[in-house]
C-alpha cells in the first residue's frame, strides 16, 4: 500500500464533547459571600470594558451614526442597569428584558426595504 492510501484510511482523532458551560466549580471553603465578590467583581469589569467600547462608537471620524441611534442604545443600556439595580432592591425578581440589541439595518443590507415603507 502506498503512503496517500494509508493517509486517507487514518481516521481522524475523536472530537471530544463541547463543554455546555464554563462554569467554575466553588473554591473549597468558600463563602456565598466570597462567591459573590469573585463573581461580580469579573463581571462588573467585563460590563465596564463592554460600555468603553460602546462609547467608542460616538468617533465620528470610523462611524457615521444618528442622534436617534445614540438615544437607542443608551435607553437600552439604561434600561438594563435599572433592571439590575431592581434586582438588588427587591425581593421578589422581575422579568429579565431581552439580552439583544438591534438597530435597523441600513438600507444598502436590506436591499432598499426600509422600516416603516
């Protein structure tokens, strides 16, 4: 047998299952309140980092954009903040708002069709 034949037999190496989460199992002895420090402290820096880059969008010297945009996301992002502060504040949780976001698509990806035609 020649060298590309066995090549093509080889079977490729098994894939190994995707993990569904990334959960970090608990620090043995810790706390619910060590728990909560960890965790929020990553994902309070992770929003903060993500609000910088949306501001980032205001250059209009890389992105053309509307007032009525701005107002959009800034509404959304105030909206969520208010959410979670309601969690904070309340006992009982309220419903959680959609996690996206979306503002129309200019009328060149839509091929001319515009919201409200």
């Amino acid at each position: 047998m020649n060298a590309q034949a066995s090549r093509r037999t080889i079977a490729p190496p098994p894939r190994q299952p995707a993990r569904a989460t990334r959960r970090k199992r608990a620090m043995p002895g810790e706390t619910k309140r060590d728990k909560f420090l960890r965790i929020g402290q990553y994902r309070v820096t992770n929003a903060l980092l993500s609000i910088r880059l949306v501001g980032n969008l205001a250059d209009t010297k890389t992105y053309e954009w509307k007032p009525e945009d701005a107002v959009l996301m800034v509404t959304a992002m105030q909206e969520a903040l208010d959410m979670v502060s309601t969690r904070f504040t309340r006992a009982n949780k309220p419903e959680r708002p959609e996690a996206t976001f979306r503002l129309d698509m200019p009328s060149s990806v839509t091929a001319g069709a515009r919201v409200g035609d």
